[in-house]
C-alpha cells in the first residue's frame, strides 16, 4: 500500500465520522474532524487538491450551522 493509499483511507475514515457527527449535530466535535482531515488531505494531496476542497466545503457547511457564517458574499 502506497502512501496516497494510505492518506485516501485516513481520510474517508475522517470524513465518514465528520458526517456522523453532523448528522447526530454534533457540529464543534464534527468541526475538529474535519480540521484533522483537512491537515490530512492538505498534506496528502496538496491544497488544491479535490479532496481538500471537499473538506473545506464540508467546512463551511458546518460553520454555517454554528452560525460562524451567516450569508454568503
């Protein structure tokens, strides 16, 4: 198993708890995991990776809903 391999399973790992925990509204405990998969996805694929932009969308869904952001520009 190659690293990427191993970067792609840590992250769907992450993302799929992250999910968990915006489901069940968990949004600050779902907010660090997508902090740590974002370091993760940053440092396995690069910062304009696909994946990376997935969790920064992810992201700002879930500052959305701690009402970190309220409208869009």
């Amino acid at each position: 198993m190659d690293n990427i391999d191993r970067y792609t399973i840590q992250l769907d790992e992450l993302l799929s708890c992250a999910q968990e925990e915006l489901d069940q509204g968990k949004y600050q405990s779902c907010e660090a995991t997508l902090q740590e998969a974002l370091v993760v996805a940053q440092h396995g694929f690069g910062r304009k990776h696909l994946h990376t932009a997935r969790v920064l969308n992810s992201l700002g869904i879930v500052y959305k809903y701690l009402g970190i952001i309220t409208t869009l520009p």
